[in-house]
C-alpha cells in the first residue's frame, strides 16, 4: 500500500488508498480550477465599467463572456483531449494555464472591444487544455474507490472560483475607481486593474504547476504502463484537421477524397447562407461570424467521426435520444448561462447595488445554489434511474421547467429582498439538470465511446447555451433599451427545452437497450 511520497508509481498491484502526494497533486489543481473560474467569471462584475469605457453596447458585452470564449473553448477542447491522452499532462496544463492567465491579464490592457475579444479567445483556448489534463492526472492519482471524491473536489472549484470571481472583481473595481476616479498608474480603470490582478497570479500558479510528477498512466489499477506514443503531435494535428477550420478541407480531403470535400463544402455552403441571411436581416457580424465557425467546425467533425469511427457516430450523432438529450440540456444552459452574466449588471444598473455588494452576494449565494443544486440534483437523478430507465431526465425536465418562474421574478424585480433569493433559487434549480443530463449520454454509448460522448455533450451545451444565451438577452436588451425583456425574452425557448426533454424520455429506454445491436450493425466487434 503506497504510504509515502516516493512510492506511486510502478506498482503491480493496485493500491487501496491515495498517497499524501497525490492529495497534493489535488489540492493544486483545485487552485488551478478556481483560477479558471475566477478568470472566466469575473468579466460579469466587470461589464457596467467595460461597457462605459469601451463604449460597447448589451450585445457586444454578450458576445465577449459567452461567443468569444465559448466557441473556441468548445472547438479546442477536442484535439487538446486527444493531446492529454497521448502527452505530457503537467506541462500542457502548465502552458494552458500560462497562457489564459496571460491572456486574462492582457485584457486588462485592452483599449477596444475587439481587443478584448481577441484576449477572450485566447483565454477560452487555454482553458480548454485544463479539465482533461485534470481529468486524466485525477484518475492516474487515485484509485476507483476514491476518484468519484477525488474528482467531486477538482469540480468544487467550479462554484468557489465563479463565487471569489465575483467578489474579487467588485472589490477591486469599487476601490480602485474610489482612489482613482480617472485613472490610475498607466492610465488604468478598475475594471482594468481587476483583469490584471486575477491574471498575474496565474503565471506565477503555473510555474508551481510545472513541479508536478506525472504519473504512470493505470499504475493506480495495476495495468502495466502503455507505450508512448510515438507522435502525440501529430495526433493532435490530426485532431486540429477534424474540426479547425479552415483546415477542416484538407481533413475532408485527407480523410475522404473528394467526395469528402464535396461533403464538406456543402455544409460550409449551408452555413455561411444562413449567416449571410441573418447579417443582411442587421444581426452584427462578430456574433454570427463566430457562430458560424462553431456549426461548421462541428458539422465537420461529425462527417470525420462517421469516416473513422461508424459506431461511435452511429450512437452518439445517429441516435435521437442522444441529441433530445443533449439540446435539452443545452436550452437550459442557455438560460442559465444568461442569468449568470447578467446578474451583476441587473443589480447594478436596476436595482442600484455597489460592486462590492452585488459582487458578494451573487457570488456566495451562486456557489452555494450551484453546489446544491448539483449534488442533489445528481442523487435524485440516481435514484430515478433505479425506478426507470429514462429517470434521470426527469430531473431535465424538473431544471428546465423551474427555473425559468424565478428568473422571471428576478429580472422583472425592483429590491434586492426579492433579487437575489429568486436568482438563487432559480441557479438550484437549473443546476440540478447537469449531472443527470451527463451521465444520460454516458448510458447510451458503449464504454470506449465515454470520451467522445463527453465531447458532443460540451461542445453541444457550450454552443447552445453559453455562445448564445448570454448574447441574445444582450441584443434585446439593446434593440428594447431594457435589461429585463432580454432575459424575458429567453424564456421563449422553454417550449422547446420542455419538448426536447420529453422527447428524450420516451426515446432513451430503447437506444439504451439497442446500443450494442445497433454499434454491431455498422461493424463494432462487441
């Protein structure tokens, strides 16, 4: 049994218990996930003096927390999973943390909208490289009876970071525009010094990161150690060809001949007509360019998936209850996502709340809902499932249905007694949606597909729910002069969460119990 620091690794029989070094292998990248957290966050608190400065409108504030970061978080995701599979997992979450952290300072410095974009891109970049490297170091770590609590901590940081976001954020603005009501050193604003404050330390974690052992990979289980990979670059170029584009036409190509690029181009050539038709309809360019890229980049990656891997594409794209699940999920993130930026702008600007004040109370009160919501949300959804083999959508349904009153109730509110518990109500329940939604996609693919399901499962919420909830309650909010009528107005998709939920639950209990009949008929030896 590993007791000690110095004897992880090697081992041929399984151990039963964690050694004090992996526990602080832990601790670390639960920092790292607070991190990510606070970097992704904080722009909500920060949106009212951004806004003021850069003279943006509701909709480019939209488009900088969700499309700018989401899009390609959702796209580098994929290949840089594939890269932690077959590289060094410490030093590509060292260089993932480096650079959003970098890029997370370099907004501080942005003097135009589309500065801080572009530093938004590469923050969602680096961040894409963090949970799968995490992930995969977690599982290497601790053996299977303590990795569901290892990887429940890890997740923790989740809601601590988007709570510390928040506060940090609304501290640093407050006292820093009090000190300096035009300016400070180097001419810089609040919202300015609270991008550089939460970015530096990052730089300086990352260094910390890179004193980390990397584990042999299933020496926890007892396998023998895998080969290296003789070309884990290569992989991940290979990677990058699926779903990048406009490397997406030589993938196609590579991959299929021309007739793969003939498939290819046909989706371009749906895509960019609808962009085109929503540009000459007025709908700014950023948003929908970027949109754009993430439908196509997926569509291509789906026709390489159906290339390469006919089962895996059969259960996961081929399979309705899958997508219902999916969308499901995805329109109530839409919401959620929604309500999670423009919180801190609503109490603002309505309800008249400092930075500081708004920063704490959204901040403590989110963590706390998110973390309920999430663990409750996922022992009922087992026990349902015990009862039924669709039951874990129920508890889909339940999120997508109540939420959507005590967001309505929170964003038509004139007090903060009324505010702020609607808004935590309405994040418990919207959370409670995502384990269930999760582990529904994991039923309905065989074991070696877990990964790729995983992928459609984020890229699919990411696309729906952050790269377009949050902009869409902005460009109302723009076009209607009113804050409240654009998170109203996503209340408009709830019919079509409902429908997708229900869907689900009548299709799931049949692709679950076909999965491997359905995996054999396109060729998977089962």
């Amino acid at each position: 049994m590993a007791t000690g620091i110095g004897d992880e690794t090697g081992a041929s029989a399984p151990p039963q218990q964690a050694s004090r070094y992996a526990w602080y292998v832990l601790s670390i990248l639960f920092v790292v996930y607070i991190l990510n957290f606070i970097d992704r966050q904080i722009i909500s608190i920060l949106a009212e003096d951004i806004r003021r400065d850069l003279h943006l409108k509701d909709e480019d504030l939209g488009f900088l927390y969700g499309t700018a970061f989401g899009v390609f978080y959702a796209l580098f995701g994929i290949p840089l999973g594939r890269l932690a599979d077959s590289w060094h997992r410490v030093r590509l979450m060292t260089i993932g943390l480096a650079l959003w952290s970098t890029m997370t300072a370099l907004s501080g410095l942005s003097r135009t909208g589309g500065h801080l974009a572009a530093a938004r891109i590469g923050v969602g970049i680096g961040e894409a490289t963090a949970s799968p490297s995490a992930y995969s170091l977690i599982s290497d770590w601790f053996p299977k009876r303590l990795r569901a609590t290892a990887l429940s901590i890890y997740s923790a940081g989740l809601y601590v970071g988007g709570g510390c976001s928040l506060f940090i954020g609304g501290v640093i603005v407050q006292r820093w525009n009090a000190a300096y009501p035009a300016g400070g050193p180097l001419g810089l604003m609040g919202w300015q010094a609270a991008f550089l404050a939460v970015g530096i330390p990052g730089v300086l974690v990352a260094i910390w990161i890179a004193t980390l052992r990397e584990p042999v990979r299933g020496a926890v289980e007892g396998l023998p150690e895998p080969d290296r990979h003789p070309a884990p670059f290569r992989a991940f170029f290979d990677e990058l060809l699926t779903i990048l584009p406009p490397l997406t036409v030589y993938g196609a190509w590579r991959g299929g001949g021309g007739r793969g690029v003939a498939i290819n181009l046909l989706g371009l050539g749906v895509v960019v007509a609808a962009v085109a038709a929503l540009l000459a309809a007025g709908e700014p360019k950023p948003q929908w360019f970027a949109i754009g890229i993430g439908v196509y980049a997926v569509y291509s990656w789906a026709t390489a998936l159906k290339r390469r891997d006919a089962a895996t594409f059969a259960l996961i794209v081929g399979t309705p209850a899958f997508l219902c699940t999916v969308v499901a999920y995805g329109m109530n993130a839409f919401l959620s996502y929604a309500a999670s930026f423009w919180a801190a702008p609503y109490a603002l600007r309505v309800l008249g709340q400092t930075p500081a004040a708004a920063g704490f109370t959204i901040g403590s009160l989110g963590a706390l809902s998110g973390f309920l919501g999430v663990t409750l949300g996922g022992v009922i959804a087992d026990r349902l499932r015990q009862r039924h083999p669709a039951g874990r959508l129920w508890v889909v349904l339940f999120g997508a249905v109540m939420q959507a009153p005590f967001l309505a109730i929170a964003f038509t509110a004139d007090s903060t007694l009324v505010f702020y518990p609607a808004l935590a109500i309405g994040q418990l329940c919207a959370s409670s949606a995502l384990g269930a939604a999760a582990a529904t996609t994991q039923d309905l693919v065989l074991p070696r597909m877990r990964g790729a399901a995983t992928a459609t499962f984020f890229i699919g919420t990411t696309l729906l729910g952050l790269a377009m909830g949050p902009y869409l309650a902005g460009r109302v909010s723009t076009l209607s002069g009113s804050l409240s009528t654009g998170m109203l107005s996503l209340l408009l998709a709830v019919p079509l969460t409902v429908g997708c939920a229900i869907a689900a639950i009548r299709l799931v209990p049949a692709a679950e119990a076909s999965r491997e009949a359905r995996a054999r008929a396109v060729g998977e030896a089962i």
